[in-house]
C-alpha cells in the first residue's frame, strides 16, 4: 500500500452510535487454560480486551499487547505465574490502540507480528491515539509511554510459526472490522483468537462493509475448524456465532441492494432498515443502545460502500 491509508474519524459515526469503553482501570486479566498450553486472559472489566497467550517448548506466543504499558505489563506478569520461557513472538489483531499500544512494553527480543494491512496503519499513532482517545474516557494517562513499535515481521495470507510441541497459525481472510483482522488459530487446541471480528451476537463494518464482512467469515468457516472462540471483546463462545454473522451480514447486504435499486437516501435506507429481531435486545437491556448503534453503523458504512463502489 502506497500513501497514508484512510484513518477513521468520529464525523463517519451516525449520532445513535454509543463510543465503545476500553478504559482498562482497575481492570485485571485472569489466565484460563483452554488445552495444554493454550491459555486465554480475560478481562475482569466488560468489553475491555481478552488477549492470551500460547506455550511451547521453545517459548511462549502472545496475542495483542493491550491498550497500555500497565496492561502489557500485567499480561507478562499473567504468563510469569505460567512460565519463564522467552516471550518469543507477539502477534496484532489489528491496529486499533487497545491492541497495540501495548507492543513498546514488550522485550526487544519479542518478534512483533502483524499483518499487512495492520503494518501500514500503525506508524499513525498521533491519529489513532486521538482517535481511541474517547474510548478512555478522555483520559490521556492511559496511553502515557505508550509508542508505535514497528513490526518484525509482516505477513500477508498465513503463516505458520513452531513453538515446539505445538503450532500457531496466523490467518488472514480478508477485512471485516478492520482491513488486517488477524486471527490468531492454534490447530491442535480447534482454538482462535478474533480479535474484532466477533462479538457474541453480529460484527461492526468498521472499516469494511456487509459484503466483505461476510465474505470474510465464509473463508474462515472453510479454512479453520474451531471449537473455542476468543474474541477481544466479549466472552469466550463457540463457532455458531459465525453463522450468526452471515446471517446477519447476508441480510443487511440484500437489504441494501435492494435499497439502491430503488433509489432510496441513506436517511430513508437507515431508518426502512431497522435491526432484525433475531439480534435486537429488549429495550430495557442497557447493552440495546449500543446494539442498536452498531447496527445504524454497519447499515450506513455498507450503503456509502456499494454507492460509491
């Protein structure tokens, strides 16, 4: 990719949309092993980031450095009550700040992994730090000492790393949440980590659009066999939320096909495209309003995507 790729701003947000909270204060991560040597590390705080981490003979591979040093730290500390092994290779969901700010607290010796697409929008960091900045409650010491490391290596479909006595593999499908989603598989364990891509219901188009998203996930429900999913931002579930997805993404792509044919505004298409009732969430349920933002979101992100594409 040549030039500065788009970075988000919060002018493409529709106003119902609720700012997702990642401040990780007070938040402590506790280690569950998932199958020998696979370990996630879950967030005591709702929607701020599950990481985890893989063991092997030779060492040990981390998924995401988190939002923070203190919250890199505390997943070193998490792995130090696991193993002394070398921290020999640390892999980024994507590039958003909660999964990689965190890489500068890393040994140098750690072998930071990213894919492409993440690769070339990292060395933003002014502009995701403002960015990711009200998903912290507008509280710049979180991010203190943060800093943009580059990776070491950079992949572009898979690649497949030894730790000894087991494997890890890094897969690219294409983009939902974002255009690098990385997912993170460890065959022997039917265990991934997501990072964006799930979330326990339907995904958020960030950066993409219902057809891709959708795409995507098809060529993941090919590829891998899954059993455990690790999302980054919801608990642990199984791989029926992929169907959910498709289901729901399919919809909402001939929802808005069908829109453009008929020559509808995006203000007509948002509001005749409500959230099908086999997602939406009681009124009273306070996860509802961020539901039904998202929603809005992927519907408006989807309709300026095939109009202008």
């Amino acid at each position: 990719m040549s030039g500065k790729p788009k970075m988000l701003s919060w002018s493409d947000f529709p106003p119902d949309f609720v700012v997702w909270k990642l401040n990780p204060t007070g938040c402590k991560l506790t280690t569950k092993e998932l199958a020998p040597g696979v370990y996630a590390l879950l967030s005591s705080i709702p929607g701020v980031d599950n990481v985890g981490f893989v063991v092997g003979k030779k060492g040990v591979l981390v998924i995401d450095a988190h939002i923070s040093v203190a919250m890199a730290r505390q997943i070193q500390e998490r792995i130090r009550e696991v193993t002394d092994k070398p921290i020999l290779y640390l892999v980024n969901s994507n590039y958003h700040a909660d999964h990689v700010f965190g890489n500068c607290a890393f040994p140098r010796e750690t072998v930071l992994i990213q894919h492409r697409e993440t690769a070339a929008r990292t060395p933003y960091f002014k502009e995701e730090w403002e960015f990711m900045l009200p998903a912290v409650a507008n509280d710049p010491k979180i991010f203190e000492g943060a800093s943009c490391r580059a990776p070491d290596i950079v992949f572009d479909g898979h690649l497949s790393i030894d730790l000894g006595s087991i494997a890890v593999e890094t897969h690219w499908f294409g983009p939902a949440n974002t255009p690098g989603d990385t997912v993170t598989y460890v065959p022997g364990a039917r265990t991934a980590w997501v990072g964006n891509m799930t979330t326990g219901t339907f995904g958020l188009c960030l950066e993409s659009d219902a057809p891709a998203y959708m795409a995507t996930i098809a060529r993941l429900m090919e590829r891998l066999v899954i059993d455990t999913v690790v999302p980054a931002h919801a608990p642990i579930h199984g791989p029926g939320v992929f169907g959910d997805n498709l289901r729901y993404f399919g919809n909402l792509a001939t929802q808005v096909k069908r829109a453009l044919q008929e020559g509808w505004s995006l203000e007509e298409t948002m509001k005749r495209t409500p959230l099908d009732d086999a997602y939406r969430l009681p009124d009273a349920d306070p996860r509802s309003v961020f539901t039904n933002g998202r929603h809005s979101y992927n519907v408006r992100r989807t309709y300026n995507s095939l109009k202008e594409g």
